[in-house]
C-alpha cells in the first residue's frame, strides 16, 4: 500500500535533511562568489570564468563520481566530498585571486556532483514503485526550496565578511550528519552507463538543442544574475530577493507547464515557453525603467520561462525511447546540460562587459528565439509523437542521473501503459489478474464482499464460460463457492 506524504516524508528525512542542506548551501556560495568578485572589482568575464568552472567541475563529477561511490562506498564517498566541499568554501575566503577561486569552484562542482548521486541514490534505495513518483517530488520541492533559501541568506552578514563564507561551509558540513547516523542500510552498487551523444542527437534532435539552452541559460542566469543585479544598483538584500524569486517562479510554474504538456504536443508547448523567454528578455529594451522599478517581478517571470526547458527536452526525448534506456539518456543529456551551462556565465559575463547589464535579458531572448526556431524548423520533419504515445511529464533534479532512477516513468510497464507493481509491494488484490479466482471475492465465510457487486466468470466442465450473478446481499450457494 503506498505511504501517505507524511509518513513518506518522516522515513526519507534523513536524506531529505541533507539534501537540503547541501542545496541552501551550494545555492548561497553561488550568489556570494558573483557578488563578492563584483566587489573586489574582478572583470564581469573572469567573474564568468570563475562561475563556469562549477559546471566543468559537476560534469567531471557526473563522470567520475559513480566509480569512486562504487570503489568506497557510499558513506566514505559521501563523508570525504562534503569535507574537501566544506573545507574549499572556506579557503575562497582565504585566497582572493580569480585563477584560485576558478580551481576551487570546479572542485566544488565535482564535489557536489558526488553528493547529489549519493543522495539521490540513498532515495531510489528507500523508494518502491507506489512511492517513487512522491518521493521524486517532494526532493524537487526541498531541493528547490533549499536554493531558494540559500539566496535569502545573503543578508545574514555583509558581504565583504568572512561570516558568509563560514556559513555555507557550515551548512556543507552538517549536510553529512544524517547520512553519517541513518540506520538505512548503504544502496547497491551505482550505473555508470551513458547514451553516446551521436545516438541521443539521432533520436531527438530537437531535445539535444533544447537541453544545451537550458543549460546556456541556466548557466548565465545563476552564474551571472547577481551581477546584472548589482550593475543596476540594487544592494545586496534587493539582489537576493531578485534571485529568491527567480527560482520561486520556476519552482511553481515548472509543473503546470510539464502537465501542459502531456495533454498539448510537448514540441508545441516548449515553443512557446521559448518564445515567451525571447518577448521576456525584449521587455527591459522597451521599457527599461519599469523593469528596473520592478526587478523582482520580471526576475519571476524569467524564471517561469527558463526552469521548465529542461524538463521538457528531458520530457521531449523520453518519448522516443523505452524504459531501458531513459536512465543512460539521462547521463548524456545531463553532460550536454553541463556543458553548456558552462559556457553560460562566459556568454553572459562577456555580453555585461562589453554592452552593460541589459545585455543579459538580449542574450536570453537570442538563445530563447534561436532554439524556438530550430524547434520550428523540427516541428515539419520526422516522425510526430501523438498525444497518446507520449509519457507522463515528470520534473527532474539537473544533478546526476539517479534523479532518473527515482522518476516513475522508468517503471516496467503493461500493455496498457500502466506501471506493473510487484507483488510483495502492495496489498491491493486486484493485483491478482486471474478472472476465473473468485477467492478474492469472498470473505472467510465464504459470502461476496459487500462492494463487489458485477459479475465474476467461472469455468464450466465443457469449457464454456458462464457468467454467475453475485448478489451481495445473499450467501454464496454450494456452487458458487466450488
């Protein structure tokens, strides 16, 4: 029977607990390193360079960070990244020069690339096939909210301290205290295994170009959204609230556009977010000063348009492929994701430096319109998915492809397209598919359930099947008990 959210929440809260402390942490080290190398007077392009060092880091780890959980195991791996993570958030601090803080950034997005496969390794563990789908959403809803708190947490302390820093480092380290203490037994071993880019371009084109802008744009807005705040004059609180509310309108928006999508062409739908994202970067050129009176609005509505992209490629592609192969696409996808993003904060950083802060929302809506128009251009050729043929919209995590594992939509399924619950995980007898077994139908006594009233077939000797009346409010004859 499946777990109420409650009780679901109470037995994956250890896992939940550092998930979130990882996510509120990494989330306020992002903003605080924009905003400090601001301060300190770094160009907007190092500022960019040290912001995209992150993902070449994170992609490193989505690599790598399987072998070594594999090799140690999953606390050790976990214990010894979140450490070297913790320790390295301090030394940002200690070593203020761009090239340094470029080295430790990318050791930061391997260490946390590491974290987020343990953790969500740890819940794919700790979920089954009724609680699977929840369990994903309530980790897109701590993960997210964690983010969203790390970017208030900029106001704690000024920063030009060295409180900020200490925080987050904080927060890193206490991310290993639950997993440390959990009675739950360590997951099995980790998969590797990846799809090769080649084959994911040739099975969704389209989704291997949308996947790459989200990550473009998810990059410059994350790595240098601070920065545009900044050189429009707002202080350091109106920046964490602009950041506060970009993510806020991804995380409420993210699952009415997915579910959009499962009832609208995906293709038709991602259009039209694109497009969207392209009319919401024009908007500052055409009136500036509104814009800037109401950053936090337009931030919001960004954000709306930005998060969903990659779930719908994500979304997009899986409707090509079958359940065995949605967890080694989602390696790749995840790889072209980061290594796009990476070159967010360049594009971004570069387009600030040379033309000024209204560059950025132009960027946005030149990547937005250039992928609207490729997904255009697609929408004419190749096979079409219809409605019925495509899967069920299901937001991920951008983190490692054990978020994949966790989502419902790997599940075996029938005919039918239901998902096929094992036995020993649920107690619903109308699992039991035999049409001739009226046993389930019957209580110890050997009379009808009360609320089984139709018609039940039972074999006959010649072979012919009769159908039998059940009439719930009278014992069941000799007969009809044999």
């Amino acid at each position: 029977m499946p777990r109420s959210p409650v009780a679901l929440i109470i037995a994956l809260s250890a896992t939940l607990f550092a998930a979130f402390a990882l996510n509120t942490g990494s989330s306020l080290q992002s903003s605080l390193l924009a905003l400090r190398a601001s301060a300190e007077g770094f160009a907007p392009i190092y500022t960019g360079i040290i912001m995209a060092s992150y993902y070449v880091g994170f992609v490193a780890g989505i690599i790598w960070g399987a072998s070594l959980v594999n090799r140690v195991g999953h606390i050790r791996t976990f214990a010894a990244l979140a450490s070297t993570g913790s320790a390295i958030t301090l030394l940002h601090a200690v070593f203020v020069d761009p090239i340094t803080w470029s080295l430790f950034r990318a050791m930061t997005g391997l260490c946390l690339s590491g974290l987020y496969l343990v953790v969500e390794s740890w819940l794919n563990a700790q979920s089954d096939n009724t609680s699977r789908g929840s369990t994903i959403a309530i980790y897109m809803t701590v993960s997210l909210g964690g983010l969203a708190i790390g970017q208030l947490m900029l106001n704690v302390s000024p920063i030009s301290s060295f409180e900020l820093f200490t925080v987050a480092s904080v927060l890193l380290s206490l991310s290993l205290v639950p997993l440390a203490l959990t009675r739950q037994p360590p997951p099995s071993a980790v998969s590797g295994e990846r799809m090769t880019f080649r084959r994911l371009y040739k099975i969704s084109p389209l989704g291997f170009v949308a996947a790459s802008g989200a990550g473009v744009l998810s990059g410059a807005m994350y790595g240098v959204g601070p920065i545009f705040a900044t050189d429009l004059g707002l202080a350091t609180t109106d920046v964490a609230y602009f950041m506060f509310f970009v993510i806020l309108g991804g995380m409420i928006m993210q699952f009415p556009i997915g579910k959009l999508s499962d009832i609208v062409p995906r293709q038709y739908v991602m259009i039209v977010v694109l497009l969207g994202l392209g009319v919401c970067g024009l908007i500052p050129l055409i009136i500036p000063g509104f814009v800037r009176d109401n950053l936090t609005l337009w931030g919001g509505i960004t954000g709306v348009f930005i998060t969903p992209i990659y779930g719908l490629a994500v979304a997009y592609v899986n409707d090509y492929l079958n359940p065995e192969d949605i967890v080694p696409a989602s390696g790749g996808l995840l790889i072209i994701y980061g290594a796009s993003a990476a070159s967010g904060p360049l594009l971004g950083g570069s387009a600030i430096g040379y033309f000024g802060p209204w560059a950025m929302p132009v960027f946005f809506s030149i990547v937005g319109v250039s992928v609207a128009s490729f997904a255009i251009y697609r929408a004419g050729l190749g096979r079409r998915i219809t409605i019925e043929e495509q899967g069920q919209f299901v937001a991920v995590p951008r983190t490692t492809p054990m978020a994949f594992e966790l989502s419902p939509i790997t599940d075996e399924t029938d005919e039918n397209g239901d998902p096929i619950i094992p036995a020993d995980q649920t107690d619903d007898a109308s699992v039991n598919n035999d049409p001739h077994d009226i046993t389930a139908f019957l209580t110890p006594d050997g009379t009808a359930h009360p609320d089984d009233i139709g018609q039940v077939p039972v074999d006959e000797p010649d072979g012919q099947d009769e159908t039998v009346e059940i009439d719930p409010s009278k014992p069941a004859s000799p007969s009809e008990k044999t």
